[in-house]
C-alpha cells in the first residue's frame, strides 16, 4: 500500500518504509528529525520540470505527462523503486509541497500503481 505524506507532517509508525521523493531536501527539515529511510531523488521530477511546474495546478494534466515522460525514461529507478513497494507492507511517499492535490508525489503514486 502507498501513502502520501508531507514532510513536516509528524510522522507515525502506519507510514511504514518513508521515502522522500524530492529532488531537493525539504526547507527547514533537520535530516536527523526528518524520520526519512529512503531519499529518492532520482524519481523526482526534473529541475527544470519541477520549476516550469511551481506547482500551478492549472498545468497539472499537462505536468503529470511530462513527468511520465521523465519517469518513462528512467527504468532502473522505477523498477527499483517498484521492487521496494511490492516487499514492503507499507511505503509512505514524503513530499514537501503544500497543495497536497497537485505536487510530485501525487503523480508518482499514482504512476506507480499502474504496475501494481
């Protein structure tokens, strides 16, 4: 199962394995405080992506299919990352936006389950 979390949300022992999935760490987040196992950057967007974005949601249909483009083209992440979700009861994906509708980690779960 795949749960979604902000990063400065608390975190909880439900989240199971917590990955962050930001290319950048997150402002004013200590990394021993942080509570991460997994940084994952590589299946963030990229940065230009990630600032043509700036998180507008009225781009994003068209964010999500750029960033499965980028997602697409990167295999070995995905799969390992797959690998991870599949042996693991639970993996929570952190993220650091506050629209919690429309931000990278949205996307990827949702990518993600398509191979579930």
């Amino acid at each position: 199962m795949i749960k979604l979390k902000r990063v400065y949300d608390k975190a909880s022992p439900d989240d199971g394995l917590r990955i962050l999935v930001e290319r950048l760490w997150p402002r004013g987040i200590k990394k021993e405080n942080a509570k991460i196992d997994l940084w994952f950057k590589e299946v963030a967007p990229s940065n230009e992506l990630r600032k043509w974005f700036s998180h507008d949601p009225k781009k994003w249909l068209e964010f999500k299919e750029k960033y499965y483009e980028e997602l697409n083209k990167n295999r070995e992440a995905i799969e390992k990352l797959l690998d991870i979700v599949k042996n693991k009861k639970d993996v929570t994906l952190i993220y650091s936006s506050k629209d919690k509708e429309h931000n990278n980690a949205v996307a990827l779960k949702e990518y993600l389950e398509n191979f579930l």
